[in-house]
C-alpha cells in the first residue's frame, strides 16, 4: 500500500503520503466492489445459460418440438437434427456404408 500512495503522490493524484494511502484504498475497494458486481453477473448469465439448455432440450424431446403431442414431428433431439447432419432418411448403419 505504500507503494501505492507514494505513486499517488508522484503523479499528483494525492497531496501527500497519507491522501496517497486513502485514495489508493478507496480505488482498491471500488475495484472490487466492481469485479463482485462482475462475478454476480456470470452467476446470472450461468443460470440463464442453464435455463435455455433445460428449455431446448425439452422443446427438442417433445414429438412436434413445440410441447404438443404430434406424431409429424421428430421423436428424439437427434432425429430433429438429422435433417442438418446430412443422414436425413438413413440409419446409422447405411450410413457407414454397412
């Protein structure tokens, strides 16, 4: 901290040695004051994060991907991305040439 105030004071930020100190602590506490306002944030963006997975998954588990019981729509996740994989129509083993 002493490092701290005595740039303070260098750099005319501070009067002297003791403002120095202060205005270096004060800094220091905003500082972290900022970076748990951060970390909360990452807690929130985690658990929105954790909520949409929960959500695409059920839409994706559902037979028609809306929540409504239709036998048009896929069965499984993996048969509604199919159609993007390629192997659209195939099964696994026709599709290794087997």
């Amino acid at each position: 901290m002493q490092v701290l105030a005595e740039e303070y004071t260098a750099s005319s930020m501070a009067a002297d040695i003791e403002d120095g100190r202060m205005a270096a602590a004060d800094d220091l506490l905003a500082i972290e004051s900022i970076f748990d306002q951060i970390g909360e944030m990452f807690d929130r963006i985690e658990a929105f994060r954790k909520q949409l997975e929960a959500r695409v998954r059920s839409t994706l588990s559902t037979p028609s991907g809306s929540g409504r019981d239709s036998s048009a729509g896929p069965a499984t996740w993996c048969d509604a991305w199919m159609p993007y994989c390629g192997t659209a129509g195939t099964t696994r083993r026709q599709s290794n040439g087997a």
